[in-house]
C-alpha cells in the first residue's frame, strides 16, 4: 500500500505549532524535527527546518522555510469529537489568539484551519429520514462552535 502523508509549510515557528498540535490531539506525537545544514532555495544553511509527526492517526510532515502560500480553506484538519467537552476544550484552545468561524470552523494563530465537529453531527446529517437530517444541517448552520444538544434536539423536531 502506498503511503500518503499530509504536509504543511510554516513560515516561521513550526516547532511551537506542532508542540501544540501534538499535545491538543490525543495519540499524536513529534518524530523528528531536522534542520537543513546546506542552503536551499528557501534560504542559507541553517534556516530551514524539516519535521515529521503524528495527529491521531494520520501522519504528517512540516517546513518551516519562509513565506510561501498562507494556509487557507482548501485544506483544514478536522477532528471528530466523542462528546461537548472535548469540543470545547479544542475549540477554546485552538481560538486563542486565532478566529473563529461558522458551523464549527476556527483558525488558529499559526493560519491553518480545523474544523472541530461532534462525531454525533455526522451520525444525524446521514438519517435516513430527510426531514431529520434537513432540521439537523439548519441548526448546524447557526451555530459557529457546534455544540450538540441542539443538534439532538433539532433531530428530535
């Protein structure tokens, strides 16, 4: 099997970002965090950085090499939570210093988006009766952080 990892490129401090990155996700770990002895395109020896590491189950790979393309929402990192209060203890730490944003989108302060949604949201958009899952995707839609009791309750009618 092929192997496909995610990569991401900072223009500066990589390391405190996957520093908090790894200890928000539960599972996620550093491999390695290398810097480059020759100079590069990027810049002379020494100034760029090379990193591997873990989120939960998916792999990932990280520069640090200068200003290149900002993160944007062609990409996001989304995490499916078990309950409310890992929602909000993501949420509130990942909108420190960042922005936050509609049906469960925030911007951290490194620029890279995550969508923090309630494992039960996908659950109740994918009812087989359509009245359900129409309620359920409107009251998502009001909501910036998703917050899962009136998501119950709009299944519910």
């Amino acid at each position: 099997m092929m192997k496909v990892t995610q990569h991401l490129w900072f223009e500066k401090d990589m390391e405190e970002a996957l520093r908090f990155y790894t200890g928000l996700v539960s599972g996620s770990a550093i491999e390695s965090i290398t810097t480059i002895p020759a100079e590069t395109p990027s810049g002379p020896a020494g100034s760029v950085k090379i990193a591997s590491f873990t989120l939960g189950d998916q792999r990932y790979m990280a520069i640090e090499a200068g200003p290149l393309d900002p993160f944007n929402h062609s990409f996001s990192i989304m995490v499916e939570c078990d309950d409310q209060a890992e929602i909000d203890r993501l949420w509130s730490a990942l909108e420190k210093g960042g922005t936050v944003e509609q049906c469960g989108w925030v911007r951290d302060r490194w620029g890279l988006c995550w969508q923090i949604a309630p494992k039960r949201l996908g659950e109740l958009m994918s009812d087989p009766d359509p009245a359900v899952a129409k309620r359920v995707t409107e009251q998502m839609l009001k909501m910036v952080k998703l917050d899962i009791a009136p998501l119950e309750a709009a299944a519910r009618g």
